[in-house]
C-alpha cells in the first residue's frame, strides 16, 4: 500500500514535467521510476508501463476555443470532436478502452501464471518427476504474479483517477464504460 501511494505521489508531482515516466519492477519485486527510458534495464524494457506526459493547461478552466493550438479553426463535423476539459471525446472513448484492455490483459497472465503454479505444485504433491525448467518457470511465475498482481492495483487506480477526471469534465457515461 505503501508503494501505490509513493507512486500515486510520485505521479501526481510528474504531471507537471513534460516527460514520459516510465515505470516496472525488478525481479525482486521493486518498483522503479524513470524518466528516459535509457535509464529502464535492458532486461525490462519490454514490460515498462508508460505515462505519456500531457500539456500543462494555462488557465484551470479555459474557455472553449474554436481554435487549435497552431491558430486554425477547429470545424466540428463529428459528435466526437467535441471538447471534454482539454481531450476531444474519441480521447477518452480511446483512453478507457486501452485501459480497460489492458487491465483484463494482466488480469489474463495473473489467471495462467497461477493455473501453471498449481499444475505444478500438484505435480510434486503427486510424486511426479519435475524438470528443472519447470522448477525454474514456477520460480519466475511465483515472481511474476506479485509483480503482475500491482500492476492490476495501479492500473485500477489509475482507471478510478480517470473516471473522476471524467465525471468532472461531463464526459458521457457511454464513453466512459457505465
């Protein structure tokens, strides 16, 4: 609990920088944080979280513009190209379904990491014969699943802060999923 509040203070303090965080755990369950990604091990570039960094608005709430940031008119031909706080709707309708994605994603690896545990352990309960890559993929499944586990409590929070965030901005039930 500890950790997801560092990493929520962590977060919520880098929102103000213009650069992407880039978040994983080590082998021994550690939570890190970086802000370039030359500074990720090698070993866990694949598994890094990414949070794109957004513009830091200029006023707390700006009036509706018809205007883009490069100073062309905005035309408004589709339902979703209409503003929420800062994000046109197709935004948000894309932010919840990757989220979404992505968190029935871990909760997928979580569910076959430990059915390939208890197969294994019911393999040595019943006197059966283990390879030793066997003994060392359960090992790193055991490692895993913690790991994968915050993972899920992070991406669950980051969806409660996204659904507030939109519920403040009037973003329709429908895009956000309710």
């Amino acid at each position: 609990m500890r950790l997801l509040l560092s990493l929520s203070i962590v977060i919520f303090f880098a929102t103000v920088a213009s650069a992407d965080l880039y978040f994983w755990q080590d082998k021994d369950g550690n939570a890190h944080i970086a802000d370039k990604i030359e500074k990720v091990p090698e070993e866990y570039r694949d598994k890094v979280r990414v949070q794109k960094s957004s513009e830091p608005s200029v006023a707390a709430n700006p009036a509706p513009s018809k205007e883009t940031p490069s100073g062309k008119t905005r035309k408004k031909t589709k339902a979703t190209d209409e503003l929420y706080g800062d994000e046109p709707l197709s935004w948000w309708i894309k932010e919840f379904k990757s989220l979404r994605q992505e968190i029935k994603s871990v909760e997928r690896e979580i569910v076959s990491k430990r059915q390939n545990i208890e197969r294994y352990k019911s393999r040595l309960t019943s006197g059966k014969k283990v390879s030793k890559s066997e003994a060392e993929l359960y090992e790193r499944y055991e490692k895993e699943v913690a790991g994968d586990e915050l993972r899920r409590l992070a991406l669950l929070d980051e969806l409660d802060r996204l659904l507030k965030t939109a519920r403040e901005e009037s973003v329709p039930r429908s895009a956000r999923g309710e």
